[in-house]
C-alpha cells in the first residue's frame, strides 16, 4: 500500500498530543514558579511549590515518554521545498533548538529536584509516594544548586521564545505549510 510506505509528511497524533499537553504544560509550571516565589511565607506558598514540584516530576515522566516516541518514530523530514528555500544556519538552527529542548526537559526538572533533595526538603509526590533523594541534604550544595534552576528555565523559555516565533514566521510570512505538520486534523 503506498500509504504505508510512503515517507511520512506529518507528526503523529501521539507526538502532537505530546507537543501540545507539554506545551501548556511548561508554560503553566513556569507562571507558578514565577508567582510561588514572589508569594511570602504562607500555607499557600507551601501549597504551591508542593503542586509545582508534583507537576515538575510529572513533566519529567512525560518527557522520558516523549523522548522514547520520538526515538522510536523518525520526525518528518522537511519538506524539499521548505528545505531549499532555508539557508544552512536555519536548519541548523532548526535542529540544534529542537535538541536544546529536549535537553532542557530533562535538566529544568531534574535541577529542580536536587535543588529540593539538597535543601532537605525531600518529595512526596502527591503527598503519597516519597520519591528518592539522588544528592546529600547539604546547605551549600542547595545555595549552588538554586540559581542553576533558575537559570535553566529561563534558557527553556527563551529557546521557547524563538521556537514560536519560528514556527510563526514559516505560516504568516513564508506560508509554507510547516505548522499544519504540528496541527491535528489538516491534510
Ligand atoms: C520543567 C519543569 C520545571 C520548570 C519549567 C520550572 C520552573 C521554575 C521557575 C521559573 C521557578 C522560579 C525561579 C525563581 O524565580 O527563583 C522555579 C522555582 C522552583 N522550582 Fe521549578 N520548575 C520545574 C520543575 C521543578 C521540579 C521537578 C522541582 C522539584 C522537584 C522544582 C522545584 C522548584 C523549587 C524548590 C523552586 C523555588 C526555588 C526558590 O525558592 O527560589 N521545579 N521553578
Ligand atoms: C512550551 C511550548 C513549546 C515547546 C516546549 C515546544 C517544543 C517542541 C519540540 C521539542 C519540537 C520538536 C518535536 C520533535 O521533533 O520531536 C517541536 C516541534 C514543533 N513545534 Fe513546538 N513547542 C512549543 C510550543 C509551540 C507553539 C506555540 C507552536 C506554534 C505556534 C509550535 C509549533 C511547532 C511546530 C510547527 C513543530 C514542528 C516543526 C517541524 O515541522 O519540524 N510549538 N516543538
């Protein structure tokens, strides 16, 4: 059948519901991050860096999925066209981005979670299960540790910036179709 053997031109229903629920997913964990740490000291604060850890560790075990997928399922090659109307440093910029976040997925969160481990307060995610500490509760490793998470997720959010902003310029202004790749439900 030549639907089966044909290259295919578009991410898979799996890989978009991936995309899309870790897209809102960042930007939601990112806002609390941002919000948490300006409360002051409360229950409520408490409340929320506990949900933000939870939502951390649950995007970290939905990271290891989504890379799994896309080592299992090969991305669609660019389009010819869209590949000869690009100069070299766009595709590599294209490639090098795309391997950046999926760096970050994993190093934002797990950052996270030896910043937590060493600053002594372990995880129990959901309040249920008590997850394992990977670095000693140690005061100075937690101070150096800190900014790095920090640091990670505004790298994430800028790499982000320029990825939407990407994706944005192939539909509105080179209009060459990139993004219904990424789109359920078009073509
Ligand atoms: C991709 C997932 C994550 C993102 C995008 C993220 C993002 C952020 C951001 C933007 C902040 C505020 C930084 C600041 O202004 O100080 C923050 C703080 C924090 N995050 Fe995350 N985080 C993630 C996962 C995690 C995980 C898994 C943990 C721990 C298990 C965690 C623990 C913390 C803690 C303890 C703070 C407060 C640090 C402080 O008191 O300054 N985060 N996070
Ligand atoms: C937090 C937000 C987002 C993150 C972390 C993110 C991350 C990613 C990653 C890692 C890929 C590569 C997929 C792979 O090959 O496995 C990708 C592809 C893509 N993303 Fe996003 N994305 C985000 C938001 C968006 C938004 C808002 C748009 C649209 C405006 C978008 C449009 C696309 C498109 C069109 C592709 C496919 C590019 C191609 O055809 O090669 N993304 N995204």
């Amino acid at each position: 059948m030549p639907t089966s053997t044909a290259a295919p031109t578009r991410y898979t229903a799996t890989a978009m519901a991936l995309h899309w629920l870790l897209a809102l997913a960042l930007v939601g964990i990112f806002a609390v991050g941002l919000y948490m740490t300006s409360l002051p000291f409360s229950p409520a604060r408490l409340k929320l860096y506990n949900w933000h850890k939870w939502a951390g560790v649950s995007i970290l075990a939905l990271s290891a999925l989504r890379l799994l997928w896309r080592l299992t399922h090969r991305p669609p090659a660019l389009p010819a066209a869209v590949q000869a109307a690009m100069p070299r440093w766009q595709q590599l910029a294209h490639n090098a981005t795309h391997h950046l976040l999926y760096l970050l997925f994993f190093a934002v969160p797990l950052i996270g979670w030896a910043y937590s481990s060493a600053a002594g307060f372990p995880i129990v995610f959901l309040g249920l299960v008590p997850l394992p500490d990977f670095v000693p509760v140690n005061a100075d490793l937690a101070e150096l540790i800190k900014p790095w998470h920090e640091i990670s997720a505004y790298a994430l959010a800028a790499l982000v910036v320029l990825h939407v902003a990407a994706a944005l310029k192939h539909h509105f202004i080179d209009r060459d179709g990139l993004l219904a790749r990424m789109l359920p439900g078009r073509g």
